[in-house]
C-alpha cells in the first residue's frame, strides 16, 4: 500500500477468518485504536479505500452531531 495516510493516522488492512478470503480495517490515531470497519471487503485496495474514506470523515467531521 502506498503512504497517503494523514499524520498521526495509521491504516491496518488484515484478512478476516470468518469469511475467508475477505479483509477488514482498522484505524488507529496516535497509536489508539478510533475506528474498525465492521464490513467486510473483497480485497486490500477496497478495505485501504473505505479506510481512507473513514479517516476523510472524521476530519471533515462529515456526520457527527
């Protein structure tokens, strides 16, 4: 994966066991873990893409209150 990761954000892409063959996410800033996807994505680049999306939302603060 490439690094277009945002300071002080970290993206951890793994593969799932249940279902196989899928991968999830987790978000982590400054070490701590803030966010993990609860979805699961068919390959790395789909689950690095909603990570980016994810890091994107919570900067903008696009959807909290």
């Amino acid at each position: 994966m490439n690094n277009d990761v945002p300071h002080p954000y970290s993206i951890t892409v793994e593969p799932l066991k249940k279902p196989e063959g899928q991968f999830g996410w987790a978000l982590r800033k400054y070490g701590k873990l803030t966010e993990r996807s609860d979805r699961s994505f068919t390959s790395e680049a789909k689950a690095y893409e909603s990570a980016l999306k994810a890091i994107e939302r919570e900067q903008t603060g696009f959807g909290s209150r």
